[in-house]
C-alpha cells in the first residue's frame, strides 16, 4: 500500500512526516505527491504524525570506531527559543562479535 500526501495547508517549514500503519512505521520530510509504501494493507487504521526539529547536533563517532562503545553528552540549543535540551547518548555495537569483524 501506498500513502501519499497530495496536499497540506499550515504546515511548518521542514515538517517530517510519520505514518505507522500496523507494526510499520515511515519517517520522512513532508512532500507532496512522494509516496511512502508500507507492506500490508490489511489495517483498519493508521497513525499520522507531524514533527518540527527543535535543535541539531553533530555527533563524532571517532570514539566509537575506536574502542566500540562511546559516551557522549550532546546539547541541542532550541530553535523556537525555549529551554536548551541536554542528551546522554550511550553507543554500543548490537552484535558483541562486530567490533572484531
């Protein structure tokens, strides 16, 4: 099945579109007339949201190639002008073998 979005009115600069149809979630840049596919459309129902970014980072994972795990503390200065946000992040490899692959 596929969901496209053929029109939008009052949407914020950079909007990300999400749709979660079932168990399937997709996640993009809100554009008109791009569709996003999902596997089934054996749903009753599906779930749209609608982000704005409230700040950015960039993140090195130096650390990480490095020793396999990585710590980092991340600080997003809000673009709407509210409250700076402050983030752990904690990097892991999901498969214990793949720091040595």
């Amino acid at each position: 099945m596929d969901i496209t979005v053929t029109d939008a009115t009052n949407v914020p600069d950079k909007a990300y579109l999400s749709i979660r149809v079932g168990e399937t979630r997709r996640q993009a840049p809100l554009r008109l007339n791009e569709p996003l596919r999902f596997p089934s459309d054996s749903q009753e129902s599906c779930k749209v949201d609608l982000f704005t970014q409230v700040g950015s980072s960039q993140v090195s994972l130096h650390q990480f190639r490095e020793a396999g795990e990585q710590k980092q503390s991340v600080t997003l200065h809000n673009l709407a002008g509210g409250p700076t946000v402050e983030l752990s992040l904690s990097f892991n490899h999901t498969d214990p073998q793949a720091k040595q692959k």
